[in-house]
C-alpha cells in the first residue's frame, strides 16, 4: 500500500522540523531583540558622534578605537530584519497583506524624517541640503540609494531603509522558498549569503558604474537572507549555535577586528557577519528557552521599541547642536561629553515623542484600512 499524499507530506514536514512545536508559534515576542535593536541604534549614534568632530586630541582618539566600527551596526539592523521577519512569518500571509504592514510600519516616520531633514538642512545646516528634487522625491519613494550620488539625498541615514524597502519587496517569495525548506537547503542558503557577504566589495568592483558595496541594495541583501535562513533554521529545530555569552564574544571579536582594520573590505560588514548573526540566534533561543538576558530588561526593550525612531532623527540631532554648540578648536573632552550627552538626550527626547504621537497611531490607522490588511491573532515586535 502507498503512502497517501497527506502521509508523505507529514513525514516531509517531521524530516524538516523535528521540534514538536515550531518556536514562534509558543514565542512570538522575542525581547532579547528589541534590546539588541537599542545596541545597534546606539552603536550608530556613537560612530556619527566620532565623524562629526565632537571630540578632539586623545578623547578622538579613544573614541575612534572604541567606536570606528560603528557602521557595522547597520548590518546588524539588516541580519535582525531579516531573522524577526522569517520569525514572525505565518503561512496565509499573502504578499500586499506583508508589504502593507512594512509600508504601515516604516514610512510615516520615514517620511517625518525626510521633512526634518529638509528644515535642519534649509535652516542649520546647508551642508546636507539636497540641492536636486528628484533625488529628495526618490528619498520620500524609498528608491534614492539605487542611484550612486543620491544616496544621502533627504534624510541621510534613511539610505539604509531604501534597502530594506528592496529586502521587504523580496521577501514573500523568498519565504515562500525558505519556509519549509529542508535544513540541508537551509545551511546551504546561509553559506551562500556570507560568501556573497565577503565577496561583494570585490564582484562590485569589477563591475561598471561605480556601484557601492556600502549602500546599494542588492549589495546587502546576503545580509538580510541570512537572517531570514538562521530563522528558519531554528524554526525548522536544526540550528546547533553557541549560546549568549559565546556568541557575544564572537560579536565583539568581529567589531575590534572591523576597528582595527578600516580599510578592509571586510570592515563593514564581513568581520562582524558570523559574530552578529550567531549573537542574534543565541538570544531568539534564550527568550524561546524563557532565559532572561540583560537585552531582555524593561529599560532596554523600551529603548528598542524607539530604536527606529532614534535612528532616523539621531544624526539630524548630532549636526543641529553641533551647529548651535560654540566652536572650539580643540573642544576640550568635558565639552565633547557634555555635547554628547545631550545630543543623545534630545535625539531619545524627539524619538520617544515621534514613537507616541506618529509611529504608533499611524501605524494603527494604515492597519486599519479596510480591504488592505487582515488583522492578525499574532503580535511580533520588529523593526
């Protein structure tokens, strides 16, 4: 007697997903990683403090060796957004359903940002005025880092959400792929996308057109597969990672390495791809596991659900006081810090007032549109 079609896709499903429980079903909240958005957020916020000149003499010095790595926090925002996303994935889920649940959940503060960006711009600092409106209109449509020069045009830090405008736009069909893909397929999706990682900056540059490895989209779309795979991975019950505190090391090996050698190709996302990657499946596994983790305190998952605004506003911050602050040449280090400090203050001020008064309720109206969005019993925090 043969087996009957349902019998054989059961034993296909047991194959791929030996866990009795798929862990994002029983753990949809993982809030290790709101956390975790908080640390890349800030890691960010301290690498544009370096490059906008608050410090000067040893306290540069010493930031620069602490914090030089700092753009590859923006890899963590996209191997995170590509894990919380394949996480919070449920089958049913139909394309123009996911993509208006991104557009409800990234652009109302995308396009706050755009606006202050252009009033800090006119009004303080003409040094990032974006002088052509096609490049500020492709800012406000999310589609200005796929041209070279426009890259920074609007708000100069939302270049990384015109990739993961791209990355949303792929991902039903790569979910559809990876979902119920069988481990083997699965490991082998991960080694592709850090070997793609690793070897982008030298494929780009054998190409014409001055392509960027740094912030054209398909450039860092390893990244975010990567996320969506080890997701799987762990979903399906096959992933065998290290734990918190090794994965951590391994993270903060991979930035030291990305500090001490800027030049590499590897600097910005190359030396930091295993350690961040392993870090983030190692903290989803510890909040399945009920395992509290310094990421998962109330300060700091409140703190990662601002993160997104914090982001986009952070930089805008850092030039307007810099550009009120009085000049000086050197800027002794308790005026560096104090600077800072309140740079930091105000940027969590105008996040945590953009998070309440547009982030939420806007997202909840756009949600609401009937006909385009189908409320879900499943609540996922993501970026």
């Amino acid at each position: 007697m043969h087996p009957s079609r349902t019998d054989r896709d059961s034993a296909r499903r047991d194959s791929v997903c030996p866990a009795a429980v798929d862990p994002a079903l029983t753990t949809p909240l993982l809030p290790s990683l709101t956390g975790l958005r908080w640390v890349a957020a800030f890691v960010v916020f301290a690498y544009h403090v370096r490059n906008l000149g608050y410090f000067s003499g040893r306290a540069q010095g010493l930031l620069s060796d602490t914090m030089g790595a700092g753009a590859t926090g923006v890899s963590l925002f996209f191997v995170l957004s590509g894990f919380v996303l394949a996480w919070a994935h449920r089958p049913g889920t139909g394309p123009v359903t996911f993509w208006w649940r991104r557009v409800a959940r990234i652009y109302p503060l995308h396009f706050v940002g755009v606006v202050l960006a252009v009033l800090v711009a006119h009004f303080l600092m003409p040094s990032i005025v974006t002088t052509s409106s096609k490049a500020l209109l492709a800012n406000f449509l999310l589609v200005s880092s796929w041209h070279g020069p426009w890259w920074q045009a609007g708000n100069p830090v939302s270049w990384s959400l015109v990739c993961e405008a791209f990355f949303y736009l792929v991902f039903p069909l790569l979910i559809r792929v990876l979902h119920h893909a069988r481990a083997g397929f699965l490991w082998g999706t991960a080694a592709l996308s850090v070997l793609l990682t690793l070897a982008v900056p030298s494929l780009l540059a054998a190409l014409p057109g001055q392509l960027s490895a740094g912030n054209w989209p398909p450039a860092r779309l390893p990244e975010f597969v990567l996320g969506v795979a080890v997701a799987c991975l762990i979903r399906s019950g096959a992933w065998r990672g290290p734990g918190p505190v090794v994965s951590a090391v391994v993270a903060v090996a991979g930035f030291v390495a990305a500090d001490r050698f800027p030049s590499s190709p590897f600097a910005l996302d190359g030396f930091t791809l295993l350690g961040f990657t392993l870090l983030i499946a190692a903290l989803a596994r510890a909040d399945v596991a009920g395992v509290r983790t310094g990421l998962s305190s109330r300060p700091l998952v409140a703190l990662g659900e601002r993160s997104f605004a914090f982001y986009l506003v952070h930089l805008l911050v850092i030039d307007t006081l810099g550009a009120l602050w009085p000049a000086a040449d050197p800027r002794p280090a308790i005026g560096g810090l104090a600077l800072t400090v309140l740079a930091l203050g105000t940027a969590l001020l105008v996040a945590s007032v953009l998070h309440r008064l547009v982030e939420r309720p806007a997202r909840t109206a756009l949600l609401a549109v009937p006909g385009l969005f189908a409320r879900s019993t499943v609540s996922v925090v993501t970026r």
